[in-house]
C-alpha cells in the first residue's frame, strides 16, 4: 500500500491509526519513547499490585500452616486425654 492513498484524515479511526503508524516509521525511537512513556505507569501499577497479591498469598499460606499445626496439637492433646 502506497503512503498516498493512506486515509490522512484523523478525525477517523482509519486516518488516526495511519498517522501512528507513519509516525512509527519515521521516527522509530521517538515511537518507542512514547509507547515506553504511556506504559510505565501501567508496568508500575502491576509490580504493586504483583507485591500486594505475594504478601497477602504468603500471610494465607502461614496462616494455613499455622491452623494446620493448631489442629494437629489438639487431636494429640485429645488422644492423650483419652488414653489417661
């Protein structure tokens, strides 16, 4: 596809995503500090959330083991009361 038969006109979809994709290749760096730009917010907003959703599986996993080890001392506490 020839460049001048590319829909110019951003008022459109069509026109507005030619206009990226001419400027991508006119000035690719430029393209990728942008795109870079408008992502990192994004890329930070995961490793937040990332780091939120380890601790909170960390504290639920300790918590289980905990329960865990509650119950056991309790059925041997039992056992030997009946034993007595």
């Amino acid at each position: 596809m020839e460049v001048d038969k590319l829909n110019p006109d951003t008022s459109t979809w069509e026109g507005w995503f030619y206009s990226i994709v001419l400027m991508a290749a006119k000035d690719p760096w430029g393209f990728l500090y942008y795109v870079f730009l408008v992502l990192s917010p994004m890329f930070a907003i995961s490793l937040f959330l990332t780091w939120k959703l380890t601790k909170e599986l960390e504290a639920k996993e300790k918590d289980k083991k905990r329960k865990a080890k509650r119950d056991s001392n309790i059925a041997k506490a039992r056992k030997a009361n009946k034993a007595d």
